[in-house]
C-alpha cells in the first residue's frame, strides 16, 4: 500500500510539473506571438515611414520639375520678346535712317531747295 501511495504521490507531482511545464509552454507561445507582432508592427512603421519619405521625395522631385518648367517657359518668353523688340528697334533704327538720308545732303551736293525757293 506504501508502494500505491508513493506511486500516486509521484504521479500527482509529474502531473503537477506537466501541467506547469504546458503553462509555461503556453506562456512562451503567447510571449513569441507577442514579439513576432510588435516586429511586424515595426516593419509595418518602418514601411509606412519609408512610405512617406518617398511620397514626400517624389512631390519636391514633382514641384522642381513643375517649377523649372515654368521658368524655361518665362526665358523662352523673354527671349522672344526680346527678339521681337530687337527686330523693332532694328527697323525704327532703319526708318529713320532712311527718313535722315531723305533730309541730308550728300557730300557735293548742294542744299536741295525749300518752299519759295529758300535755302536753309
């Protein structure tokens, strides 16, 4: 009867240490499942912010562009301009050259005669 009772003493303590030992197990488990998630959640974090940082990079890249764009066109412009206005001033300068050559006498020339038959 001792034997029984040791034997049963013996098989209460190792089922007592089991399910200590499956508590344990299950802790270590719940434990692993909760780090693996804070990882994820990190490279979650980690991705979303890389994310962003690329969003934002693009955008600038976006407005640089938009802006060089505007300020070729703004110099392209003003090179016309000022094209057009050299073209004008070259034929103004070319009217009244040619109006002062109308007026001017050539050397060996004499003064060409004015109204009544003055001469200036």
């Amino acid at each position: 009867q001792a034997r029984e009772e040791y034997a049963a003493a013996c098989f209460s303590d190792i089922e007592e240490q089991m399910e200590m030992g499956i508590s344990l197990l299950d802790e270590t488990h719940r434990v692993e499942d909760q780090l693996l998630n804070e990882k994820e959640e990190d490279r979650q974090k980690k991705l979303a912010a890389q994310k962003a940082r690329q969003a934002e990079k693009e955008n600038l890249l976006q407005k640089m562009y938009l802006e060089k764009k505007s300020v070729r066109k703004e110099i392209l412009d003003s090179k016309e301009s000022l094209i057009i206005a050299t073209n004008q001033a070259r034929n103004d300068f070319n009217v009244l050259s040619a109006r002062k050559a109308c007026f001017t006498p050539k050397q060996n020339e004499h003064p060409r005669p004015t109204l009544h038959g003055m001469r200036p």
